[in-house]
C-alpha cells in the first residue's frame, strides 16, 4: 500500500482523473496568461521575474512576513528569499525592518516604490483579459475555490 491509498478509499473513476488532469491543464494555462502580464510590468519597473514569488508575498495590506515566513508560503529555501531580497532592497522596492514583537527576526516590507509596482500590477491585471467574462460573483466563487485548494482542510 502507498502513503497515497488508503486500503479503504475507492479507486477514481477515469473521468474523475481526467477532470483534474483538464482542471490542472486550465490552471497552468490562465497562470502563464497572468505571469504574462506580471512579466510585462516587472520588465517596465527593471524588476527580474525571478523575484515575483517574493513580491506576491509582501501584498499590501498583509502584515509584513519575516523572510523565513516567505519561504514558507514559496516552498523555497530561505536563502532562496535572502536572494531576491537583497535584490528588491537594492532596486528600492523593499525595506527589511525590526520585526515588532522579536528583535532577533527582521520583516519585509514594500517602500513607497515598492507600492506603486504593486498598483501597477494590480491595475494592468485588472485591465488585462484575464476575468473577461466572469461578473463579481463568479470572481467571489472563484477565489474562494483557488484558496480551499490552496489550503485543503486535512481529515
């Protein structure tokens, strides 16, 4: 028995595997639709794509996360984020501050310039064809679907 079958679960159907391998396929297809985008605005700002993952997770509005915070969320090695971090800093785009509640951790967080990337991207996303035929509900119902996958609730 392998750790993904459990002795009593039953086995998929073959439309059921042929349905998340078509969920999968449209996925990736919207994904590299939107890193489309995202690499045109990077590009205008001077900003390497490799950096992108690391600028997702400094969203407005979030608390700022500690780099190993980041690489929790990016599944990467930490060194990975000291990296692009260093990067970012250099470009202007992110500050590395005292975290508030433990001096020993340092935080990242989005400089003015920093913030007007971030308007960029949210405004040419916006503008771009990506949600083109789906009204604010059906955008509601579709975060809400991407982040349970994100997050799986486990038994």
């Amino acid at each position: 028995m392998t750790a993904s079958h459990d002795a009593k679960a039953p086995m998929p159907s073959p439309a059921d595997v042929e349905r998340k391998a078509e969920i999968v396929r449209v996925l990736v297809e919207v994904g590299n639709a939107a890193d489309a985008v995202v690499a045109q605005v990077l590009g205008e700002f001077g900003v390497p794509t490799s950096v992108a993952g690391t600028l997702w997770a400094l969203a407005p509005g979030t608390e700022p996360p500690t780099m190993r915070d980041v690489a929790a969320r990016l599944n990467c090695d930490p060194s990975t984020v000291s990296l692009a971090a260093d990067k970012l800093q250099s470009m202007g785009l992110i500050a590395r501050q005292p975290h508030p509640t433990d001096g020993r951790k340092r935080t990242l967080a989005l400089t003015e310039q920093g913030h007007e990337l971030w308007e960029a991207l949210r405004s040419r996303l916006h503008a771009s064809r990506l949600f083109t035929g789906l009204d604010a509900q059906e955008q509601d119902t579709l975060l809400a679907l991407l982040t349970k996958m994100r997050n799986p609730q486990r038994p």
